[in-house]
C-alpha cells in the first residue's frame, strides 16, 4: 500500500514525508510505503496508492486538473490538498477532499490527518446471524448499529444490512476512541456518516434517522459538534 506525496518542492515534500513515517512508526503500523513524486507520469506507476498528498498549485502543471482525472479513475482514494493559500479550496471541493494542509506544515493537523485515516482503515469482524464465517468489514463502510433487543443490525454505506447477537454496549467499549457516537440506546453511528442533525435526531448519509437521547442532547451535540470541526 502506498502513501504518494505529489509535489515539486522537495525540501517541503521531505517534511511531510518524515512526519508520516514517524507517525506510522510511533503506532508500530507497517505495510505502507511513502513515495515523493513529481509529475504526473510518476504519480501513475501507483496501482497500490492508498492515500494521496497533492500539493496545490503544482508548478507550472494545472495540479487541480491532474487531481481531477486521478479521481474520475480512482474515485475511492482520499485526497488531502497542500497549499500556500485557500484560494483553490472552492475549486477541489467537488473532489471530495479528505482534508487540506496549509504551508508551512503543522505536525498536529498532518497527525489528525494521519490517524482519521489509519482509523478508516480499520476492520470490525462480525459473525451474523446465519452463522456464516466471520466477516471483516473495514469502519469506514459502517454508518451506524442498530439495536433491536438481542439483535444488532449493521448499516453499511453500500445499503446492505448485516445482522448479528450481542450488545450494543459491548461494541461501544470495542470502538472507543474510534469515530463512533453511541447517541441513543439502540443507536451507535458514525460520525463520519452524518450528513445533518434534526430536532431530535442525526440525519445519516443514507437519508436514515438516528435518534439521540432526550436527556442527553446537549452533551451529545457537543461531542459531535467538536469532532466535525477537527475532521
């Protein structure tokens, strides 16, 4: 798997370089290669690419072009933009930015990057009710759980519904510190999922209601309120 650092500048592409491999290397994380590349016949030699730092505006090239074609084949990989100003944040939001780095870098924001990365990335394991094999399903495609008695139905982005035993609360501890909100008794969402808040409910990607507990409304709008400013 590979994190690709598209950018002329090679003293600034270094820093950014060195900063992911000591993050990975702080979380003892392997499997990733971090490549620097230059232009646009480099960036193509990646069928592996995983996540990908373009710099913005790249050279002499239309970067915000290259990117866009990047996306039309690859439309599923994160793009995080690095720029000197904001002036081109309108232009690739069509693009569906997985975030944006502003020069000179800041550790903080390029490790907030990194680890809401490395988080989509993780896998639940869940066996259903069929009794079928354990299936690992990576967090990013979960939108939320679902509780109904005994039973926990998950809700994938993809619209498929996985069905399983146990308690919500249990896999509430499982994904702590994730980007996972338990918000009602029967509910646990992902805060990456949410597309608005109504008067007493999270508004899903996928047009679903996910109720939020009366008597804890405030805490719970704060907690979410907080996480989408960072992320």
């Amino acid at each position: 798997m590979t994190i690709v650092i598209y950018d002329m500048d090679n003293t600034s592409s270094g820093i950014l370089a060195d900063m992911v491999e000591n993050i990975l290397a702080e979380k003892s994380i392997s499997g990733y290669t971090i490549r620097r590349c230059t232009c646009q016949e480099e960036l193509e030699k990646y069928p592996d690419l995983v996540l990908l730092f373009a710099t913005i505006p790249f050279g002499n090239e239309n970067g915000i072009d290259i990117i866009r074609k990047l996306r039309e084949r690859k439309e599923k990989i994160p793009i995080v933009f690095v720029t000197f100003t904001t002036e081109y944040v309108v232009e690739s939001y069509d693009m569906e930015a997985f975030g944006y780095l502003m020069k000179p870098l800041q550790p903080e924001k390029v490790r907030h990057i990194m680890e809401r990365f490395l988080r989509q990335n993780e896998e639940y394991v869940v066996r259903d009710t069929a009794g079928k094999e354990k299936v690992k399903i990576p967090l990013q495609n979960i939108e939320y759980f679902e509780s109904k008695n005994t039973t926990i139905t998950l809700h994938l982005v993809n619209g498929q519904q996985i069905r399983t035993y146990g308690k919500l609360g249990n896999i509430e501890k499982e994904l702590e510190n994730k980007n996972f909100l338990r918000c009602h008794q029967s509910y646990l969402i992902n805060m990456d999922h949410i597309s608005g808040m109504a008067e007493a409910c999270f508004i899903m990607d996928s047009g679903e209601a996910a109720y939020i507990r009366k008597r804890d409304y405030t805490t719970i709008k704060r907690i979410y309120d907080q996480y989408a400013v960072t992320r």
